[in-house]
C-alpha cells in the first residue's frame, strides 16, 4: 500500500510541477504576446539590416526592396558584366522603426554603387561609330580639356570636333574603361576646327598735301609738317583647322588716332630775291579790300604792262583800305578815274582805281578795314572793278602776295 501510496504522492508532485511549469510556460507566452503587442502598437518591428561589401547601406523592412534596387544598378551601369561585379548583400534581422526603414530604392542602389569598386563614373566617346569608355568625371571636362589647347589670345576663342564625335556621361565597369592616355591619341585622329575673333592694332598711312607758295623758288621744296601715321582697331574672326589658321575675316575696323597729314610747301617763284619779297608781303598782314561777292581779273604785269590787280565786283561794293595809314590821294587821277592812295609808312603805298564814289577825305587817318570807296568803272576802264596797287618806294610791285594770292 505504501508503495502505491508513495507513487501516487510522486505523480502528483510530479503534476504538481508539470502544472506549475506550463503556468510559468503560459505566463511568459502571454507576456511575450503583450510585448510583442506593445512593439507593434508603438510602431517597432522586425527588420533587416543590409551590409554589402562591409559597409551598412540601409536597414529595410522587406527584402524585395533590395533585389528591387540590385535591378534599378544593373540599368544604370553600362556594361555586359555588372552581374559578375555585385557582391552579396549580408542581412540581419533587428528590431527597428519601422516608419524609418529605406523605402527609396534608388538610395540602396547608390549604396551598392558606391561601395563597389568596379563601378566607376566615366565618358563614353565614340567616333566614327567606334566606342571607347574613359573614367572621366564628365564630357565638359573631357572636350574642354582637350579643345582648350587650340584657344587663341583672343576677345573669345570657340574649339569644336569637325565629324561623328559624339560623349556620353555614365557609369561604366572599370574593367571596361581605356587608359586615360589613349584618349587624347584617339582625339588626335579628329580633326578640330576653331574660330576666333582677334582684336589688333593696324597702322594707317597718312597723305601728302603739296601747298603751292611763292615764299619759295620754283623747284624747291619745304616741309611744314611732318605726317604721322594713325592706328586703328581691327577685329577679325580668324578660322584655323587643327591650329593652323585657314581664313581671316574683319568685323570691324574702329579709327584709334586719325594720321595727320604731311604737309609740303612747292615753290613758285622764279628767283630767291622775289621769293624773300614775297615772304616779306606775305607777313606785312594786309587785308583782302573786297569782303562782299568777287571774282579776279587781270594779275600784276599781265601782257598790257599791268601794274596793278584787278579785282571785278558790282558797282557800289565797299573797298576797304588794306591797311591802316593816312589817306594822301581822293581824286580823280587820269586813266584811274577816282582814286584813293593810302601811305602806310615806310615807304608803302597802297592805290584803289575806278571808284564810284569816295568814303574819305586826304589827310584822314584809317585803320585796317575801314570803308574808302565804292567799286565803280570810272576813268579807263571797262567794267565795274577795283585796280589794286602796292607801291613801294615808288615803284609798282606785284600785290598778288600781300593778298596771298598764289
Ligand atoms: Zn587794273
């Protein structure tokens, strides 16, 4: 009895226990389901953590997302072995938040992008339908780069590829690019056209301007200005092929500073003694006696013997004296018909013929200028005009170089 007695008591110890257990058992089941709830309400859950080649790239909540952004790399890398160049990913399971797990899948594939070597950004240049792939930041720096070596020192400087060049940026397998190198002996093989616009100074020749005088003796020559040459901006569009220059065009050709003209005196005169009178008439400063419309008429000595200067203007015209001086003769004078002589002093007298009618008396002091007559045909003359003189002591000289007449 005693022994049927003890089992009983150790079966029921033993459910006693048991029971105990599967209480404890329950117990932390319920507790795990109430964490587990409690997770879930405050927004934490499961999720993976992504490493690939090492490095964390991004904790997601579905692993698809990851296959997902694996695709998305093999589009965007140019190259038949982006497959062999992915590494495998590590995942581990965490508990996160799961609001903040990637769900971008470009951001995962720029992780993978990043992290592995055998991608890398570069060029892809082709010409005349051959293809070569460069690990060169962008196309800007590749053409820049190379075409600069053409730029002229000039206002601005354009370099292009003549032909079926063409630069792709991208991404590429570095077991794909070429040696940096071999892209400029490729680029050599193309031919480069460049236009410029040069800015330069030109010289400009300045004229000669012969000025007749009979200051000088016939046959010689004086220069009373020495030319000098001006300057010009020009602005030409230069064309080059490969750099050497092909054809110049000017844009614009803008006066800087304006040549100034050489000037060169040719004498008249028949002898030096007449030469220095001249240039002695020419500084005595007389003035012209007609200042209203005119026309010359017979010179100095013309084939009659002429002593005087014809000046022709209508009848009533004003003379005015050429010179200041006293006037000593307001007649009627013979063949002069009326006449004004005015000394100048020094033995200079000068004599007005043909006048219509006086403006001055003799004895009266003029000045250079002033009003003595009026033009007229009087004595022997045959038409209105005024018969200028220069008497120097005495003697009728030529009047022509105290008018400046050349
Ligand atoms: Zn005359």
């Amino acid at each position: 009895m005693d022994m049927i007695k003890n089992s009983f008591a150790r079966v029921t110890d033993w459910y006693k226990g048991v029971n105990r257990y599967i209480k404890t058992g329950a117990f932390l089941a319920v507790a795990v389901f109430c964490v587990v709830v409690a997770l879930v309400g405050s927004g934490i859950g499961f999720g993976y953590s992504v490493k690939y080649n090492g490095q964390k790239i991004a904790v997601i909540e579905d692993k698809d997302i990851y296959w997902e952004a694996v695709k998305n790399v093999e589009n965007k890398v140019s190259g038949d072995n982006i497959k062999k160049v992915l590494s495998s990913p590590e995942f581990s399971l965490t508990l996160t938040l799961l609001s903040s797990t990637q769900k971008d899948k470009n951001i995962i594939s720029d992780g993978i992008i990043k992290n592995t070597k055998e991608i890398v950004n570069g060029v892809k240049a082709t010409v005349n339908d051959k293809s070569y792939i460069f690990a060169v930041e962008n196309k800007n720096d590749i053409v820049e780069n190379y075409l600069s070596k053409y730029d002229v020192g000039s206002i601005s400087s354009k370099s292009a590829f003549v032909g079926d060049v063409n630069f792709e940026d991208g991404l590429f397998l570095l077991s794909d690019t070429e040696k940096e190198t071999t892209l400029n002996s490729l680029l050599d093989t193309v031919d480069v056209i460049t236009v410029a616009n040069v800015v330069s100074s030109k010289e400009t020749d300045y004229n000669t301007i012969e000025v007749r005088t009979s200051e000088l003796v016939k046959g010689t020559t004086q220069v009373k200005c020495e030319g000098a040459k001006g300057t010009n901006q020009v602005v030409e569009e230069v064309s080059f092929l490969n750099g050497v220059e092909t054809g110049r065009v000017t844009l614009s050709e803008d006066v800087i500073t304006k040549p100034v003209d050489r000037v060169v005196l040719v004498g008249t005169s028949a002898n030096v003694q007449t030469a220095q009178n001249n240039t002695v008439a020419h500084n005595s400063g007389f003035i012209f006696p007609i200042w209203d419309a005119y026309k010359l008429g017979s010179p100095f000595g013309d084939g009659r013997a002429h002593k005087g200067y014809d000046i022709l203007a209508d009848k009533g015209t004003p003379i005015h004296v050429a010179k200041s001086g006293t006037v000593i003769r307001a007649s009627w004078y013979g063949g002069y018909g009326n006449c004004v002589d005015v000394d100048h002093g020094n033995g200079i007298v000068t004599r007005y013929g043909h006048a219509s009618e006086f403006c001055c008396r003799v004895g009266q002091t003029v000045s250079a200028g002033d009003v003595i007559a009026k033009v007229g045909t009087t004595g022997n003359s045959s038409g209105n005009h005024v018969h200028f003189e220069v008497i120097i002591n005495g003697n009728r000289v030529d009047p022509a170089p105290y008018l400046n007449i050349n």
